[in-house]
C-alpha cells in the first residue's frame, strides 16, 4: 500500500471539500479543465452506479447505507487513481477513514463560504438535499457548523464569500501549481 510520501505531489488527486451547495461541482469542472484532468464527482458516480438519485438512495437504502457506498467508492478512487479532480459530496469527510485516506493520498482543498453567504443559496438547493428536508433554519445552522469541523482538517482553504467560480478555480489552481514549483522544481 501506497504512502502519502509514495505519490509523487504533481500526481496527486485533488480532493474539494465542503458544506453541500457550496459549488464544489461547478469549481471542481473548472479546476480540471485547466489543469487538463478528469473531473469526478463522487454524488454523480454513485448515482449511475445505481441508477437511482441520491434522494432516491436515501429513502430507498438509506443514508447508512449511502455511506457505505460513499466511503467504498473514495477509499477506492483516492488509493487507485491519480491525476483526478474530486468532487466529495457535503457528509463524504465526516467519515474518519474518508478525511485520512484523503489526507494521506491527495490534496484537500476546502471550499469554505460563510453562514450568511451560504444560507441565501437554501432555495436553491432544498430539494435535492436530503438532509436539509423538513429542518428548521436553525437545525440547517446547526448542521453547518458540526460539519465545519471535519472540513477544518485540510492542506489548504479557500475563502469563497466575494468570488465567483472562476476566481476560486484560479486560485486552487494558482496554489497547486506553487506548491508544484515549491516541493518538486522541475529541472
């Protein structure tokens, strides 16, 4: 099995983390097409796999099982792949063997956007969240800043409150290549 010293750092997957809504997605897409990768996204992946939406797998199977599926699916991808840009779905990094398999194997960049600039997007996204169905505003509150915690573990944060998904994307992308150019000069 591969250590975290193992993986050359240009080869390395990028793993974005953060609360659900917060365009992981839209960043994640942007950030492949300019370092010319392979976008996943692990919600999206686990669909096809079964065909079914997330709502759908949560009602259907369950979240427990959901994060099973989940877990596999990273563990899988993280350890076996490189040169990917990762989409994790909001719950993804709560799991303890998510967060390490990630932190020994990618680069984690969190996507952090602020209470106040993440609660005007609930319209938006309500219905297609299961754990945001039927929850009060507080409850929603409350669910944020338990999984702030588990993000707060990273290699790098993005504060996205004043920018748009192109200025986040270059500034992974800015940060990633520094840190190239930092551990691993190319000759």
């Amino acid at each position: 099995m591969e250590t975290y010293c193992n993986i050359p750092l240009r080869e390395r997957n990028i793993v974005l983390i953060g609360f659900m809504g917060v365009g992981k997605t839209t960043i994640g897409q942007l950030v492949a097409k300019k370092l010319y990768r392979d976008f996943i996204d692990v919600d999206q992946e686990i669909e096809k796999i079964h065909n079914m939406s997330i709502p759908t797998i949560f009602q259907q199977l369950g979240e427990e099982y959901f994060r099973k599926v989940e877990k596999e699916f990273i563990v899988d991808i993280c350890t076996n792949t490189r040169l990917k840009i990762i989409s994790l779905g909001g719950g993804a990094y709560l799991q303890e063997e998510v967060r390490n398999v990630c932190l020994s194997k990618c680069i984690v960049f969190f996507l952090d956007l602020s209470w106040d600039s993440w609660k005007d997007r609930i319209p938006l996204i309500v219905n297609s969240r299961p754990l945001l169905k039927n929850k009060t505003l507080e409850e929603i509150e409350e669910l944020f800043f338990k999984r702030r915690d588990a993000y707060s573990l990273h290699n790098s944060r993005v504060s996205m409150n004043d920018l748009d998904p192109e200025a986040v994307a270059d500034q992974i992308v800015k940060s990633v290549k520094w840190t190239w150019e930092i551990y691993e000069p190319n000759d």
